[in-house]
C-alpha cells in the first residue's frame, strides 16, 4: 500500500525538482494526480462482485508494477513530464483500488482487538515504504545522477519500484489467506444497487459528519508540509533552502527517518491496544502527529548546516509522525467502518483522509513560493489548529455501537 503512494505524493516531487520543473507545477500535478485515492469509494463496491478481494490485492500489485517501469522509459522522452504525469495517474488508479482489497482483507481477517494490536505494525510498515521509498531510492538516485545522469538514475528508481511490486504481488498471491468465498459474478445494474445502498448507509451513521470533519482535519498541517519539506531540503541556502544534496536528503529519510517511524508506528500500536481509544488517546496521538512539525520551522528559521542538527529534526518529526499516524487509521476502522458495508465504509474514510491530505497539498506550492520556506513554516504550525479541535470534539463509537448497527441493517 504505502510503495505507490509515497513514490507518487513524496519521491515523485524530488526527481521532478532534479529534471527542473518548478515547485509550484510540482506540488500542484503530484498532488492532482492523487485524487483515486479520495474517490475509491465509488468503485470500492464493485470490487465485491468478482473474485475475492485476495485476487484485486494481488493483480493491482503486479499491474502496479508495470505501469512504474513505463514511467521509467517515459523520462527519456522529450515531454516527459506531460507522459510520465499520464502514466503515474493510471498509478494512482490502480494502487488504490488495490488499498481498498487490501483494507478489506484486514478488516474481514481481524477483529476488533487484533486490529487494534497489529496496526501498529500497519503503520510501520506503511511507512517502512515512505522512508524506503524517500530514503533508500532517493539515496540511490542521487548516487547515480552523479554517474549515468539525471533521467537514467530516475528510470532505473522506477525499475526498482516495478520490479519490488510485481515481486510482492508474485508473493501475495500465495502468503495472503484464502477465507474469503469467491463472489458471484452479478450485473452492473446490482452493482450500481449495491453502491447507492454503500452510499446511503454511509451517511445515515451516526455522528458521520463530526467523524467526517475529523478525517479531513486531522492531516491539514501535514498536507501543507510534506510537498514542501523535500523541495526546501533541496533549494539553494540563498533561496531560504537547506542546500542538501539528493543522497543526504535519502540518507536522512532512509536511516535516521526509518528508525523514528518504525519505533514509533509500533509503540503507538501497543499504546492504543493497551488503552483503547478514547479521548485522552486520541489528543494525545494528535499532539504527537502535529507537534513536531516545529522542527521544520526550527530549520526554516535558523538554516543550520550542521547535518546532525538536520537529523535530529527529522528524527523528532518522523517518530511523531509514526506514533500519530495511528490515531486516524483507527478511528477510520473503528468509528466508520463498522457496519453493513465495512469494506467499503472504510474506503470512503481513507478516502476522505486523502482528500484532507490532497487538498491542502495542491496550494502548498504556491504558498511556500509565496510566503518563503520560513513563514510557510510556521503557517504549517498554526495550521494544526483545526486537528486539535476535531480531537476534542468528535464524537467517539461506544464498543457496543457496532452490534446495535448490524442488527439494525
């Protein structure tokens, strides 16, 4: 789930600045492009008709992989921004109906409790892909523009990633539990039934459009922030930037970036199985996802060229990042997902998420070019107003909730 995502919202950004594309066309198109994963509900439903959602994991995974290695060839093409932006948006289609398989999967397989205890280790391996994928690729291609120039590094990263998700597709078809009875095959007329029947059931939840907002605020600041920070990592020091280098900026997601998420993603999990969530819990991961992204505006700020100093900013953002990230992937399956339609409930969560994430992240580049790195900043932390107050306020699902809107449907 997370190798696609990351390669097109974070990674992307970083080859486009070393091929000369501005900033502002950067974050505008490679926030666009995103767009599937907010609207993967209204093909989420169909997914139920066919085959098992084991069978859409797997294809997407290996289809995905193709698509990366076309992406590959069309950076030595002329226009290749225009080709490549194509190609990166049939991305987005597939990866993410390959995360609503996957959500569903995890869903159908877990209980309440096992998904609380294991999506810790969900998150950290989310995320295990967005260092890997900011850390190692991109350490990888900055080493190699050095040798083979710019295009050819890119194009052998996108091989990388091709070849890592046709493998794990290879893999999946097996490793993946076979539980689930394949559908039968039905009409596109019952599935249009079936999809209006999602979407009613959907917004006749309880306290829906309070759990809505919170989805949509809770990643404001982080949309506005995540385009910016490789962009700024990368610009001059005379243009307010920190002047690192393609490997530096790999080298901190890939090692000091990885370690802080991962042990945060897995504490946050063995948190939240421990003392459910609840009120305390959720302003408490809220707080550790938008907190600390102080240490960029530090950075803005005071532009040190002490790589450590750097490091250790990362590092502080990154485990807050890991351990925070948590509190919305369990509010999405715990107080939206449950119900007739769990699979497809929690797609139009996780799509909204997207939406609260896409959003802001397609004005960033403007902003930032507008503002400066260091007030744009600095905007990012007042930005994290809105997160703390849906935390507060949110209506939150009672254990018992779920049975009573089963019986009901």
């Amino acid at each position: 789930m997370g190798l696609p995502f990351v390669a097109l919202s974070g990674a992307s950004s970083i080859m486009y600045k070393n091929m000369g594309v501005s900033d502002a066309q950067i974050a505008f198109w490679t926030s666009l492009i995103m767009l599937p994963w907010t609207l993967k509900p209204f093909w989420g439903p169909f997914l139920e008709l066919y085959k098992t959602k084991k069978f859409f994991v797997y294809v997407t995974q290996i289809f995905t992989g193709i698509l990366f290695g076309l992406v590959g060839l069309t950076l030595q093409l002329d226009h290749f921004f225009s080709f490549s932006i194509a190609v990166l948006t049939i991305i987005a289609l597939s990866a993410s109906t390959h995360d609503t398989a996957a959500d569903g999967v995890y869903l159908n397989e877990l209980d309440a409790k096992n998904q609380a205890k294991y999506v810790g280790w969900q998150g950290a391996f989310y995320n295990i892909a967005k260092v890997f994928s900011g850390g190692v690729l991109v350490y990888l291609a900055g080493e190699f523009e050095q040798r083979i120039g710019i295009s050819n590094a890119w194009m052998v990263v996108m091989f990388c990633y091709g070849i890592l998700m046709v493998g794990l597709g290879l893999y999946n078809a097996k490793a993946l539990p076979n539980s689930q009875e394949e559908a039968k095959t039905t009409t596109l007329k019952e599935g249009f039934v079936t999809l209006k029947d999602v979407i009613i059931t959907f917004f006749q939840k309880k306290n829906i459009w309070y759990s809505l907002l919170f989805v949509v605020f809770y990643r404001f600041a982080e949309g506005q922030a995540i385009k910016i920070i490789p962009l700024f990592f990368k610009a001059d020091r005379a243009e307010g930037g920190l002047g690192l280098s393609t490997s530096e900026i790999g080298l901190l997601y890939g090692v000091f970036g990885a370690i802080a998420f991962v042990l945060g993603s897995i504490l946050a999990g063995n948190y939240v199985a421990k003392k459910g969530l609840n009120r305390r819990t959720l302003l408490i991961l809220c707080a550790c996802f938008n907190i600390p992204f102080a240490a960029y505006a530090f950075l803005a700020v005071f532009v040190p060229t002490n790589l450590v100093v750097i490091a250790t900013a990362v590092i502080v953002e990154y485990f807050g990042y890991g351990f925070g990230f948590v509190g919305i992937i369990l509010f999405t399956m715990q107080n939206i997902a449950p119900g007739k339609y769990k699979m497809a409930h929690y797609a139009f969560g996780s799509g909204l998420i997207n939406l609260g994430f896409m959003l802001p992240s397609m004005l960033s580049g403007v902003l930032s070019d507008h503002m400066g790195y260091k007030t744009f900043f600095i905007w990012v932390l007042i930005s994290t107003i809105p997160a703390f107050l849906v935390s507060w306020f949110v209506p939150l699902r009672k254990p018992d909730e779920e049975e009573e809107e089963m019986s009901k449907n």
